[in-house]
C-alpha cells in the first residue's frame, strides 16, 4: 500500500467491537496528559515568562522636575476649588509585585476629580495616585 492510497482515508471506526472495549476514545481535554512527560523543563516556561516582563527601576526626581509636578499639582487644586473641570496627563510608577524596587511607568488621562494633600493622592477619573509615584503631570 502506498501513501497516496491512504492519504485521503477516513481513519478508522471501532464500532461495539473488541477494539473498542478494550481502548476506549479518550476525551480531548485529557490528550495533553500523554505528553506531559515531556515537559522536562517545567520551571522554564515561569522563569522566561518573568524575564519577559519589562520593568524599570523607579526614577528619583530632580528638585527642578518635583518642582514642576508640585507646581502642576497646585495649579490642579486651585481649579478644582475653582470648580472647574481639569483633564490632566499623570505619568506615574506601579511597582512590580515581584521585583523589589522595580515595576513600570504608566499614564493616565481624563478628569482630574480630586486631590488629598492629608493623604497625598490625586485622583483621575476613578484612578488614585500618590505624590510619591508620580512622575510627570500635564495639564
């Protein structure tokens, strides 16, 4: 028998016979189970993947550059008293939950809806942020 024979087969139906009985189909969601022998390197896949992720250590401001976010952050205030709408640009660090002292720098845009100075938090939208993470602010 050749190949071009059999390529185009239906593959085989056990049918209430001996074959059957003796090997039943084994559901999809199990297949995976046979070859799980194979995953030899099983703390690689999590260690790569935690490689992966880019993450930064957080940047200490300049006096001129916290200037410039404490003056961005009064200007805020002072609308807010104001009662007037402010849409601002808040750059800030979310630490890592893993790597001490490391994590990302993320922006968040929309309204600002208010800021605690006994708390030091500004809030975006539905977003707190503390003074000591932000790192740029745009008005």
């Amino acid at each position: 028998m050749y190949y071009n024979d059999i390529i185009n087969e239906n593959r085989p139906q056990h049918n209430n016979d001996a074959f059957a009985a003796k090997h039943p189909r084994m559901p999809v969601s199990d297949r995976a189970k046979i070859f799980s022998a194979f995953a030899a390197l099983r703390t690689h896949e999590p260690t790569a993947k935690q490689r992966e992720r880019l993450t930064v250590h957080k940047i200490e401001l300049s006096p001129d550059d916290a200037q410039c976010v404490s003056d961005a952050l009064v200007l805020i205030k002072e609308r807010l008293r104001l009662g007037e709408e402010t849409c601002a640009a808040v750059t800030y660090f979310v630490p890592d939950a893993e790597r001490v002292g490391e994590g990302i720098y993320t922006t968040v845009k929309g309204v600002a809806r208010k800021i605690n100075e006994d708390m030091g938090y500004i809030k975006i939208e539905d977003k707190s942020i503390l003074f000591a993470d932000i790192y740029r602010v745009s008005i």
